[in-house]
C-alpha cells in the first residue's frame, strides 16, 4: 500500500499554544484530553463520597442535611458513571484503538473533538444542579441517579439541569460511539482482520453498539420527565393514565446494559494486560468474542431485575429472574479465559498485572452477589439495601475503575515515553484494595442485616460496619494522590520506556501499538503498515 | 496527493467543534432558564450560535468536498457515520412507540383493574380503560382536562400520509436522475420533495391548531394527548430538519454541486427522508388508525 494520509497542511510536529487542545483533530491529543478530564472529575465524585461516609461514620445528622446528603449520593453516582468511567474509558479508546489497528487517526477527527468538549459543559450543568437549590432553585434533587418519577417530578431546577446533563453526555457518547465504530470497520490497516483485533478493540466495538442502542432510549425518557415536569403530560402519573413504574422500565433498558457500557472496555484491556505479564497468548480469544456478544443480546433483555419488587406478574419476574441468571455464563466464561490464560504462563506481577488478579477475584465476588440478587425471592429482601450498594460497588469498582487503573499502568509508559515507579504503584495497588476491600466488604453484612441505601441516618446496631466502611473509605480516598503523583510523576521523567515497553508483549499481547516509538509521533500509520 | 483507493484525508486543527459544544451549552441552559420561569434570550443566543456552526462547518465540508479531498475511503467513513446515527434516532423513536404499547396494553389495564395485582383501580373506582383515552382516571380534575374528542385516522392524517409517501417518490426520482444526469428531473423531483415537505409542516401545524382549539386535545389531556403530541411532535421536528436538510441539498443541486458518481450529501439526506418516512408510517398505524 502506497503513501496513504493527506494532510492539509503538511507540519509534522504537533500545533503550539492552546489552539493545539481546544480545536484539536488528533486522537492521541483528544485521548489525554479525556482521560485528564476522567482524573479531574474523579477527585470531585471521590470528595463527594468522602463527604458521604463522613456523614455515616455515625448514626444521626453529623455534617449535611437529609436532602443534600440525597442530592451528594445522587451526584457522586452520576458523576462516576458519566463523567469518570466512560470518559476513561473513551479516551483509552482514543488512544490505543488507532495505534492498534494501524489507522492514521480517527475516522472522523472534527466529531471526535466535539465529543471532548461536549464533557466540560455538561460537568458543569452536573455541578450547577448541586448549587442552584441554595439559590432559590427549589427542591434539591434527592432521586439517586435512578432519578424516578414522582419525586424527580417535585425536584426543582437543579432536575432540568440534570436532565439537559444526560442529554449533552448523551450527545457527546453517541457521536464518540458513532465514531469508534466506523473507525474499527473502516480504518483498520490492509491484513487487519476482524478476528485479528486486539480484544481491547473488541470491548469497544460492543460498547459502542450498545451505547448507540441505549442513550437513545433514556434520552427519550428524560424528555418525557422535562414534559410532565413542564408541560403538563401525565407520562408517569396515573391521575392523566400514565405510570411512573413505565418510566422505571426506560431507565433500566437503558440502565442495565449501561452497567456492561462500563464495564467491557475494562474487560477488554484485562485481554490485553493478562497475557502479557503470563507470557502466553489469550486462551480462547474467540470464545471472548462471540462471549461479548451473548453479554449484548442477553444485557438488553434483563432489565427488570431492578424493579422486581414493583409487582410485575409471577411470569414476568420469573423471565426476567432466568434472563439474568443466563447472563453469569457469558460473565463466568470471560473470568475462566483469564484463568486458563494464567495457567501455565511464567506470570511476573509488575502494577497492571497486580490490578488484573485483582480484578479476577474481586469481580468474582460481584458475580455472586449478582446471581442471589438475580433470585426473586432473595432480591425482595435484599433490594434497596446496602447489599445491592456493595454488589455494584465491588461490580464497578474493579470491574470498570481498576480495569481502568491497570490500563494507565499498562500503557503510561507508551503515552508518556517513561516507566512509572514500580514500588510506588504496587504501593497504591495494595494501598487502594485494602481501604476498598475495607469500605465495601462490611456492607455485605449491614445489608443482609436490612441496612436501606439512600438513607442520612441509620439504627445503631449497624454502627461497627459503618464505622469500618468509613474507615476504609477514607484509605480509599487518600490512596488516590499517591496515584495522582505517580502519573505526575511519570509523565514527567523516569526510566526510558523501549518501543515494546514490556517484555511479555512481543509474546501475550503483539500488536502495532508496539511497533511506534514510545511516546509515538504526534502523527502516527500516516503510511498503513501491513498485517500478517 | 494521492488519491488512491486507501488514501484518508485529515481535516487539520478546526474551530467548529468548540463552537459547537458551547453552543449547544448555551442553548440548553437557555432552555432550563425558561422552563423556570425564565426568558428565552439565552435558548436565542445559543440558536443563532448553533446556525453559525452549521454554516461555517458545512460551508467547509462542502469546500473539501468540492476540491476532491473525499476519497473512496473518506466517503465509506460517511456513510457508515450517517448509518449509525440514523440507527440511533430509531432507538430514539423505539423509546416513544415503547412506552405507548406500555401505557396502551399494559398498565392502562391495571388503571381498570386487570390481572393479577387485584383491584388497581381502588383510588378510580369507576375508571374504565379504553383507548383512546378520553374521560381520565380523576374526571379531569385537578392537573389534567379532558379531550372533547380523539384524533381520527381519516382527512389531514390520511393527506399527510400520502404527502410523505409521494415525497419519498420523488426524491428517488430525483436521485435517479442525478445517477443519469438527467437535469431537470434532478431539479424538479428534488424541488417538489422539498415543497411536499413544507405542505406536510403546515397541514401538521393546523392539525395542531384544530386540535388545541376545536377537540380541546392538548398535552394536558391526559396519556392519549400526551403520546400524541409527543409522537407526532418528535417526527415533527425531524421533518422540519429534514426539509431544512432537503432544500440546501436543492440549493447545492442547483449550484451544480452533485455529480453521478458523487453526491453522498444527496443520499446521505435522502436515507434520513427515508428514515422519517417509515416513523411516520409506524404513526399513522399505531396513533391515529389503530
Ligand atoms: C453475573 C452478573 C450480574 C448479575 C446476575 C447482576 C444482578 C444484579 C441485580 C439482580 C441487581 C438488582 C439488585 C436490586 O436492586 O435489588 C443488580 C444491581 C446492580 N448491578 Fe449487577 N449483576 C451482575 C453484574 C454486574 C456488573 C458486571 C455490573 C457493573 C459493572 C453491575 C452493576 C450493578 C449496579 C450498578 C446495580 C445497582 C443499580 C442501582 O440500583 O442503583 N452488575 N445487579
Ligand atoms: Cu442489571
């Protein structure tokens, strides 16, 4: 294949000033945009949850009121599912999914920039929602980021700002997704099969699908909220014919494979990380493909296992009951490829690695209490219980964020052109599994015990595992500037990385993004390589 | 340059994304401001910021276009991009059709006290479920009033109908006459869709007008006023950007733009007319006839 890349203007390094980053066309430049801005509102949602187990460190009213302390529990999840995990993961998708498939850029790099800065206005309505009830804005939003209908009807303003959030967020990881998507189909370098690609890229072909199947769809919900807040529909009151549990089934069909939405690109990097340091290829490659697929089609069919106790018929929560124990094969196949990757392999245990044997067994975890919370009769007692809180947080948590933290460690080095200090990232690895394990662990047992989620003040008898959670929650929190300094650090000197960066990556993981120099060149493939 | 079969252009740095974001911040905020009680001088601000963009990023496209820096490889990336955003405002619409099967055969049945949670009709004693839904659980007290009568599937629907249906017509033959290069059946078939596409604007404004006016059926009436108005109004708005769409892909058309082999601006817009065309039938199936 001859000289491929035209540009219109020929410079070669990268553009100077801030012109470079605010009309920026370039995937590597638009990547670190995302993921500086995912660090940015991470220390904001993490702060929020300081706040929220400050307050639960004892029974009774200590620091906020019952409505803020709501309105916090509301924001931290919005922010961490909208404004963390996905940017992360979109910017990992920005950088990595070119350099693998050997394409000079993204397919379309103008939309890719807009998709960026679509995420600071929208950080910023999200914030404004918090502030605007101490200005005369009404109601503060006290939902949960479930946000259902009939109090997010009573909330005040913060609950448009909110809304406009969700569809500017949603604007922003159609258009992401609409662009990840034709990338892998459409720019993948001469020899770059399909069932060639790097299972990162895999991840994020079902992840866009699926973004581009469910935004949608809560983006029509939360209009319908504006309209009954606004104009007089009766969507979700009974009074007009309508039904607030309809809107509970728009937030779960969108909800539900929101959860895979944040979890796969993780996956995705776990099939590049694990066979690296296990110097062995992945085991089953096509079994993970065709794997995620299942996770695709049986994910949008589940939803209602978050709504079994609004009274659907025996036959429907037991469909629903079936469906979503189905989806552990898929999930449980995915763990199994990992482990028989591990078997055998002469394994070292550099930081990312350490994360994705973590991730192996504390996911693992999530997987169960996924599966009693699936049963009907079981999920009457636990559901809205601080059992379901630690569910998701051990499903999310490792599931999405240390996929995420392995997935910096792991390519730091290609982004930045030196090593992190590896003593201090196997410090922040123990460091922020201990005060995790020590946050969500105990809230297994306050659950079981009937401890409501959502909830300022709680009986004293869950005192002792409040008091633990809070504990680990605030190790938790300040294990996070240490990884603030080693990135800092990292990003500016250290040990040179070679082009390969890890030793095992020639064997578990070879792919294109090795053969660039680390840091690569502003512009990269700008003649496609050719893939055996 | 090569314009070689794999050969990729990429655009350089540009102002328009930013401009876009922020406009589209600035619009929505607008909206929040007004929804409370607001003025709307900020949505304005943010409109005219949005149309800005538009011209000055399509007046680039078009100039990229014109100067053939599209190579096949570049075209493919549009297509697909046009696909999967039209994939995206299917499951747009998906969301509305859903909930009015929701509201029409389920949960307006447990309002009347079927299945199997017993009597839900304790609060509504003498509610009966019917659609389209008229007399409301509460007699129309309180927030909601109640419709005179439903809107009928025969006269400005029923004209509508075929409106849309003779427009996808003559885009087609529009299209094949750029594929011939048969000029006036460009012009003509492409001019008459536009126009059909304005007809179709004003007849849904009047239903509008004699429905708010004459049955008494507004958003306020209850589910069946509300997933109508939702419905129509949502397939509405994308005419209205179709037609918008349509008619400067006629002004391009007269600039001698499109030629037989290249013209994806043309049949990127004709899909998404498509597209709008088939919403449509799924409406007059499911809210005015059946
Ligand atoms: C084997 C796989 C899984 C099963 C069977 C499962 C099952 C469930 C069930 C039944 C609930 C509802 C509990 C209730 O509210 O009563 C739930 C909640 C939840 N799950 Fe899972 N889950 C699985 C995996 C995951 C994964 C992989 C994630 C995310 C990465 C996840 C995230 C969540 C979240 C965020 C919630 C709570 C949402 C809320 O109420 O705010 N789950 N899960
Ligand atoms: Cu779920």
């Amino acid at each position: 294949m001859s000289d491929a890349i035209t540009h219109e203007a020929h410079h070669h390094g990268p553009p100077t000033g801030a012109k470079r980053w605010l009309y920026s066309t370039n995937h590597k430049d638009i990547g670190t945009m995302y993921l500086i801005f995912a660090l940015i509102m991470l220390f904001i949602g993490g702060a929020m949850a300081m706040v929220i187990r400050a307050e639960l460190w004892m029974p009774g009213l200590q620091l906020v009121q019952p409505d803020f302390f709501n309105n916090l529990v509301t924001n931290h999840a919005l922010i961490m599912v909208f404004a963390v995990v996905m940017p992360a993961g979109v910017g990992l998708a920005n950088w990595m999914i070119p350099l693998m498939i050997g394409a000079p850029d993204m397919a379309m790099p103008r939309m890719n920039n807009m998709s960026f800065w679509l995420l600071p206005p929208a950080a910023c309505m999200l914030i404004l929602s918090m502030i605007v009830p101490f200005f005369g804005g009404g109601q503060t939003v006290n939902t949960g980021w479930t946000l259902y209908p009939p109090l997010s009807i009573q909330s005040g303003m913060g609950m448009d700002l909110l809304i406009f959030t969700i569809h500017i967020l949603g604007v922003s990881s159609i258009m992401g997704s609409i662009n990840i998507i034709t990338t892998i189909i459409n720019m993948r370098a001469p020899g770059m099969t399909m069932m060639k690609l790097p299972m990162f890229v895999w991840s994020w072909f079902y992840t866009a699908l699926l973004l581009i199947v469910v935004m949608p769809i809560f983006a029509g919900g939360v209009t319908m909220l504006l309209f009954d807040r606004h104009f007089g529909t009766s969507f979700f009151d009974a009074a007009g014919g309508g039904d607030p549990v309809l809107f509970q089934h728009i937030f779960w069909f969108f909800g539900h494979p929101e959860v895979y939405v944040l979890l796969l690109p993780s996956i995705g990097v776990l099939g590049m990380v694990i066979p690296t340091f296990a110097r062995k290829p992945l085991f089953g490659y096509k079994s993970l493909v065709y794997g995620m697929a299942a996770l695709y089609g049986l994910g949008l069919i589940v939803w209602a296992h978050h709504q079994y106790t609004i009274g659907m018929s025996i036959e429907t929560t037991t469909y629903f009951m079936i469906g979503t124990i189905l989806i552990s094969i898929p999930v449980g196949l995915m763990i199994f490829n990992f482990i028989f990757t591990l078997w055998r392999g002469s394994i070292t245990f550099e930081t990312p690695m350490l994360f994705a044997l973590g991730i192996i067994v504390m996911f693992s975890f999530a997987g169960t209490t996924g599966v009693m919370l699936a049963v009907v009769p079981a999920d009457l007692q636990y559901h809205d219980t601080y059992f379901v809180v630690a569910h998701f947080h051990y499903a999310l948590i490792p599931g999405s964020l240390f996929g995420l933290y392995a997935a910096v460690f792991f390519w730091l080095p290609k982004w930045t052109g030196h090593m992190y200090n590896e003593r201090l990232g196997k410090i922040f690895f123990w460091w922020t599994t201990i005060g995790f394990n020590l946050t969500f662990f105990p809230q297994h047992f306050s659950g079981l015990a009937g401890m409501p989620r959502r909830i300022v003040d709680y009986n004293m008898i869950f005192t002792e595992f409040n008091v633990m959670s809070s504990v680990g929650a605030f190790i938790f929190g300040l294990s996070h500037l240490l990884f603030l300094y080693i990135i800092i650090k990292t990003i500016k000197g250290g040990e040179k990385a070679t082009d390969e960066v890890w030793e095992g990556s020639s064997i578990g993981c070879a792919g294109l993004e090795w053969t660039v120099p680390s840091p690569p060149p502003f512009h990269t493939f700008e003649t496609a390589p050719q893939v055996k | 340059m090569t314009s070689n079969e794999d050969s990729y252009y990429l655009p350089d740095l540009s102002k328009w994304p930013i401009i876009a974001a922020t406009a589209i911040f600035v619009t929505l905020l607008g909206v929040v401001f007004w929804v409370n009680g607001g003025s709307l001088w900020l949505t304005g601000v943010g409109l005219i910021g949005m149309a800005y963009m538009f011209y000055g990023w399509f007046s680039v496209v078009i100039e990229e276009s014109r100067s053939g820096k599209y190579t096949p490889k570049v075209d493919r990336t549009f297509r697909m991009g046009m696909f999967w955003f039209i994939t995206s405002e299917v499951f747009f619409f998906f969301c509305f059709f859903g909930c009015l099967f929701y509201l029409r055969t389920i949960s307006l049945g447990w309002l009347g006290g079927e299945g199997a949670m017993g009597r839900s009709n304790m609060l509504w004693d003498d509610f009966t479920a019917a659609w389209p839904l008229i007399s409301l659980p509460n007699g129309g007290a309180g927030l909601y009033t109640e419709a005179k009568e439903a809107m009928g599937p025969m006269g400005l629907p029923l004209a509508n109908t075929l409106i849309l249906l003779t427009s996808g017509v003559t885009l087609t033959w529009s299209h094949h006459g750029i594929k011939s290069g048969h000029r006036a059946q460009q012009v003509w078939g492409l001019g008459l869709t536009v126009m059909l596409g304005v007809i179709f604007l004003f007849c849904q404004a009047y239903e509008y007008y004699h429905a708010y006016v004459a049955m008494g059926l507004t958003l306020n009436s209850g589910i069946y006023g509300a997933t109508f108005y939702m419905l129509t109004g949502f397939h509405g708005f994308h005419v209205a950007m179709g037609t918008l769409m349509l008619f400067v892909v006629f002004v391009r058309l007269l600039k001698g733009h499109f030629t037989a082999e290249n013209h994806f601006a043309f049949e990127g817009v004709a899909w998404y007319w498509h597209f709008v065309d088939v919403v449509w039938l799924g409406l007059y199936l499911f809210v005015y006839w059946l």
